[in-house]
C-alpha cells in the first residue's frame, strides 16, 4: 500500500505529515530515515505524525527526526501541523490543543490561513529539568571547552532541551562545526538542540541552528523560542523579540512567567504518496 504524505514549510524547515495507518506494519525507525532521506527518498526535515483525535479541539502528535528518533516538541512542526488540520477541514481559527511528548501546546490559525501562532508553554532554565549533568542549577553563562575553543552558554528546555551560544559569530560554518559536537555533548544526557546565539537590538536577535537528530537547519520554532528566553532572562531584550534566522523571522512573545508565544508563516508545498518500494533495502 502507498504512503499518503502532505509537504509543508516553515521558513524553509520542511516536513511530511503522515497519518499513523500509513506506517503500520512498517520498521518505523527504518521507514522514517529513509522517506526523509534528500537522495532515497522523499527527504524532509522530518515526519509529524498525526495520531489522531479526541474530540473537535484535541489532537495527538508525534515527531519524528530524520535520524529514526523522536523529538519531544517542535515549534515549527505544531504550525505545521495546525496549518494541516485547517487545511483538512478538522479545525477552524478557533484555539485548539495539540499534544505531544513535550506538552500540551495551543494553536491558532490566523485568518488568512497562512499564518500560525502556538503557545509553546514555559522556559526552564533548571538542569534538572532541560536536563544538563551536574548539581541542580539555573544553567546560565556556563562555559565549556569544545572543538579547541571556549564558549559561553546558557540551556533551556521548552519542552526539548537547547544549548544556547552566546556572543556567536552567527554563520553556518559555525553551527556546522561546533553543533555536532555540543549536539552529543556528554553534558547533555538526551542529546541537546543547539542555538548560536547574536544580539543585535533589544528587539531583535539573530541565531544560526543545529537541530538534535536533523543537523544544520534554516528555521527551528523551538530554537527560536529558548534562544529568545535566554536572551530575555540576561536581560538583553525586552518581551517582544523578532527572532531572524537563515529560513526568515518569527515572533516571539515572552510572559512574565516565561511562557513563550510564536507567530509566523506555513506554506503548503505539495502532496502525494510514497511507493513501498522506496522502503526496501
């Protein structure tokens, strides 16, 4: 039986929704690194898996990276998601929630359909929760040796954890250099997203991205999201922060509680099935 798959964008981080039944009866691990291979197969930043409903307002979600493993939450990925649901009739502009690993998120489809906004839930900046090794602390301005220099850096979790560079050059040689390493970082006992972080007014950031399981990557709504609180909680921006990365920009709105809130566009790019042979060895 052929695969149905949906392919949308946010800021160029692409990514196929897959209903559940479509990878029943599937190595799921195997499937997953295949279809999101550029060369083998379709290729994607990664799955989002409808797991269906319960009810008008609640919806289930898993994320799938393109390595095989599973990504407790992604920014990018709910408005993915949402702009699909709207798409498919199965919600209107009303507020609904979407679970996954990571939380329950609420989402929003603004009118014009091309816009989402979800509330990510809140920052920690607690080792014990993002997690980091080590006694129990808020890991801010931390230093480490890696890849024969030394940084600076803060973590965070939004429901995932982040590395936050600070005073970053901000290019991709960057995050490509020095973000496999942090990535499995024995410091990070469930591998770490990892953010290289600019500031550049008290309303505006830039950051460059290297995603935990998916590699160098344009655009990452988490990643938006903690490098912004990390950024807010130094007190180098105020609560507003347009987040610029190499994909394009999101909004980000930041609670007195560090409750974080995205805006920002989904494009709809195609549809279409995947062959099963494209899974066979």
């Amino acid at each position: 039986m052929s695969l149905k798959f949906w392919r949308y964008h946010a800021l160029g981080n692409d990514y196929l929704v897959m209903d559940r039944e479509a990878l029943l009866g599937h190595d799921f691990r195997a499937a997953s690194v295949r279809i999101c291979d550029r060369h083998f197969g379709v290729g994607s930043d990664g799955i989002l898996v409808n797991e269906g409903s319960s009810g008008r307002d609640l919806f289930s979600l898993r994320i799938v990276n393109p390595d095989g493993s599973e990504a407790e939450k992604s920014g990018n990925g709910l408005r993915i998601f949402a702009r699909f649901l709207f798409d498919q009739g199965l919600v209107t502009h009303a507020p609904f929630r979407v679970i996954t690993a990571g939380g329950e998120v609420v989402c929003r489809v603004m009118p014009t359909g091309s816009s989402v906004q979800v509330d990510m839930g809140g920052v920690s900046f607690l080792s014990s929760e993002i997690p980091v090794c080590g006694d129990r602390r808020e890991v801010i301005r931390e230093e480490l040796e890696i890849g024969g220099q030394r940084i600076l850096f803060c973590a965070a979790t939004v429901g995932n954890p982040h590395c936050v560079v600070l005073d970053a050059e901000g290019i991709p040689e960057e995050a490509k250099r020095l973000g496999p390493l942090l990535e499995v970082h024995p410091l990070f006992p469930n591998r770490t997203n990892v953010q290289f972080l600019r500031v550049v007014d008290r309303a505006t950031i830039k950051i460059e991205i290297w995603e935990r399981g998916a590699g160098y990557t344009l655009a990452s709504g988490s990643s938006a999201s903690a490098s912004a609180a990390v950024a807010h909680r130094l007190g180098l921006v105020d609560e507003a922060v347009r987040v610029v990365m190499p994909g394009g920009a999101l909004d980000i709105e930041i609670s007195p509680e560090y409750k974080i809130r995205i805006t920002g566009p989904v494009t709809r790019v195609a549809e279409g099935v995947i062959d099963p042979e494209c899974l066979e060895s």
